[in-house]
C-alpha cells in the first residue's frame, strides 16, 4: 500500500484519496499510460513537498482528479464523434486521448522538477517506459524552459492554447495551485493573480471558439478560477483586476437554454426574477440578480438541467428578500409554476426560522435542495472578504460544521450527482481557505 506523509512526517489522507480515485478510474477504463505515469509521477516526485508542506505528488494528483471529476471523457468523445461520424472509431479515439491527458496531466511538473532523475530530458518516458510519445509531447509544451533567451511568457501561453489537451491542463494546473493560494507571500500572490487575467482569461474564451465541444467543461473551471482570483484580488485591493459582473450575458444563457431545451419552468422563473428582484442590489452595489443567475447557471454548466431545480435557483431569494404577501403562493397560482419550484425556494429560506442542526439535516433528505445550498454557496463564498468580521466569522464556521458534512453526504448518497458535488466542494473549500487564512478578522 502506497503511503503519503506530509513534510512533518504526518499521513496526508487527502493525497491517499486522490491516489486512490486515480488508481480505481484507471484500472475500470484500462487506461494503459495513465496506470505507467501514476506509479513515475509518485516515483519522480518522491521526498519534494508543497511550500504548506503536503507531499508534492498531491499537486498532480489533484489536477488530474479534477478532470475526471469534470466528465473529461465526454467532451473529448464529442469531439472525436462529430470529426469521424463512426461512433465505435470515436470511442476508440477518446479512451486513447482520455488515456494520454491523464498521464501527461500526472507528469506534467517532472520536467521541470525532477531533472536530476531524468538524464534523458524526459526521453525515457517514451523509451524506457513506453509511454505514448504525445504525454512526452504536452508535458514538454506546459514546462517553461526559462535557460532559452527567447523564452517569454506570452510566447508560452500562446503555444499552450493551440492545443485543447494543453490548455486544458494549463487550466487544471493553475486551478490546483490556486486552491492553496493562501501559502504564498504577498508578491507572488499579486503576481500570480495578475497572470491568470493576462493570460487565462483569453485563453479560456480562445480554447472555447477553437474547441466548443469544450465548452461546457471550461465554463465550470473558469467559474473556479474567477472565484479564486477574485476573491484574492479583493483582499490584496487589486481593483484593476475586479472586473463588473455584468448580468446580460448570464441571463440570455440561460434564457437560450431554456429555450433550446423547453424548460417552462426555467422561462417563467427568469421573467419574475427580473421582475421581483428589480431595483435590489447586493452589498457590492451590483444588482441583485447577479445572484440568482450565477447560481442558476453553474448548475446548467454542471449538467444538472432539471428545471424545477434551475427555476428554484433563479428564484431561491424571493421569499427572504421581497416581502411576498402570500408567502410565495403567488407565483403557483398567477404564474402556474410547478409545486416544487416553490418547496424547494421554501427550503432553501428555512435557515432564518429553524436551528442549523435540523436545516441542514432536512437538506440530506432533498438532493434538489441540497444542490441549490452548494451552488448559492459557491457564488456568496466570492464576497466573503467585503463582509463584516462577524458575518465572516459565522459563514466560515457554518462552512466548517455544516458545509463539508453537506457535501461529503450528498457525494456518497446522491450518487448521480457525486461529481458535480465534489467540483461545488472543491471551489467552495478553495475560496474559504484562502479567506479564512489572508482575511484579518478580529475575533
């Protein structure tokens, strides 16, 4: 059994979790590259550590559950389905992509780290251990090779973002490494900040009108990323970098979506969120509906389309913050939206009214319900360092005694909706380790 230590000599389960996860995907999908380069990455990156001093292997690690995590495979069997137009040849064609991006999402830090035990340059991963020469390929385009006087940082980028494999993992690197954002000192913080919108932004819009197929996935992971950055630009006063939420653009996705899938419900929903949520604004002095919409349409990103759920999410704030006279009955009977839309808001509103224990207990019960808690959490975690120390306080202590165990019960009992789960998790956890650690709070 592998065992993995932080540098304190203390086992880092997390490390063992992805490990694992990694291990059990590959062997069901008989991923041949990825099975070589799991057992090299542990091998090349033994004794080297994170600077908050977790085994280094967790890195890669994470970056590659990410993508499995993501539905990798569908995207890149699309693809493959609508260039071949034979559907056994496509399948062929995706397992052996899926099997390449993982293997070189697993190496992709070894040229540049482990120099000393690659005397061939990384040749031997081909050579000696018979890895398909592209893993070779997309790791030797994600390591910057700075001894070249004509290296240049826009030039790398550039080069990353021909390709989907490598932009993609460019992405899935930057989104690991930003989850422990919190160990950096200040400068780099800034720099590192400042380089995902120089350069991340346009390569997530540019990889997304070259690749579409894609699309869907790099709308989830620049939702994190953006969080992330956002969030740590707000603590740094990095105001260049803030950039306004414009609403438009969310609303007639979702609208296009509804439309394109005939959601009734979702249709009817976006109409009187307009209407009820006009002239509020939120803290930040954006209008209100950012909110709903955002909520709204990370669920549809993670493929979760069902429209009570997404009409429930455009609508989860109107019994709390419009006053309405028939406690919400209203939008039954004068706009014939299905009972659940309004169970679920209900819910979703009964924080105010019952103690944390029961609330999120009854939630368990709801994956409907419990879907919309993660995602509205995953947007208000973004303005948590505008809020005051006390409501600072008492949102990352929710988040510790009743979010993680949210989460952690409905991936395990809600198994259709696990993956999309655990990425809600993972944003989450990300941006409120990174406040809970760079925001002073007085106590």
């Amino acid at each position: 059994m592998v065992e993995f230590k932080n540098e304190n000599g203390t086992i880092c389960s997390k490390t063992e979790k992805y490990y694992n996860i990694i291990k059990k995907y590959a062997k069901r999908y008989k991923l041949k590259n990825t099975k070589i380069a799991l057992d090299l990455a542990i091998m090349l990156h033994q004794d080297q550590f994170r600077d908050g001093g977790a085994p280094y292997i967790i890195h890669p690690l994470e970056a590659t559950n990410y993508l499995i995590l993501l539905g990798i495979w569908s995207p890149i069997f699309k693809m493959e389905l609508d260039s071949s137009h034979d559907e056994s040849l496509a399948e062929e064609l995706a397992h052996q992509d899926l099997d390449i991006l993982l293997a070189a999402m697993l190496l992709h830090d070894t040229l540049e780290d482990c120099k000393d035990k690659l005397s061939s340059g990384g040749n031997e991963f081909v050579d000696c251990f018979g890895l398909h020469p592209d893993v070779l390929l997309f790791v030797q385009a994600l390591t910057k090779n700075k001894d070249n006087p004509n290296f240049s940082n826009s030039g790398y980028y550039e080069y990353i973002g021909t390709r989907w494999q490598t932009s993609i993992m460019k992405i899935a690197d930057r989104l690991s490494n930003c989850s422990t954002i919190d160990s950096f000192n200040t400068k780099r913080m800034e720099k590192y900040v400042r380089e995902i919108v120089r350069y991340f932004y346009p390569m997530i819009s540019r990889t997304k009108d070259n690749f579409p197929s894609f699309s869907r996935v790099l709308t989830i992971m620049k939702y994190l990323i953006v969080s992330i950055t956002e969030t740590v630009a707000a603590v740094l006063n990095l105001d260049d970098v803030l950039t306004p939420d414009l609403y438009e653009k969310t609303y007639y996705f979702i609208k296009g979506f509804a439309v394109a899938k005939d959601k009734q419900n979702t249709l009817k929903a976006l109409s009187l969120a307009r209407m009820y949520y006009e002239g509020y604004t939120r803290k930040s002095g954006d209008p209100f509906i950012i909110h709903p919409l955002r909520v709204a349409s990370y669920l549809i990103a993670l493929k979760i389309d069902d429209d009570e759920i997404i009409a429930a999410a455009l609508l989860h704030e109107i019994i709390k913050k419009c006053h309405l006279a028939y406690n919400g009955i209203e939008i039954l009977t004068q706009y014939r939206l299905s009972p659940k839309v309004l169970d679920y808001v209900r819910l979703l509103a009964n924080s105010e009214q019952y103690p944390l224990d029961i609330y999120y207990s009854a939630m368990q019960e709801y994956p409907e319900v419990l879907l919309l808690k993660l995602s509205n959490r995953a947007h208000t975690c973004t303005s948590l360092v505008k809020a005051s120390d006390i409501n600072t306080l008492n949102y990352l202590n929710e988040w510790k005694e009743y979010i993680v165990e949210l989460g952690t019960y409905g991936a395990k009992h809600y198994p259709a909706y696990s993956n999309s789960i655990k990425l809600m998790c993972f944003q989450i956890d990300a941006v409120c380790n990174i406040v809970s650690h760079l925001k002073p709070i007085k106590s």
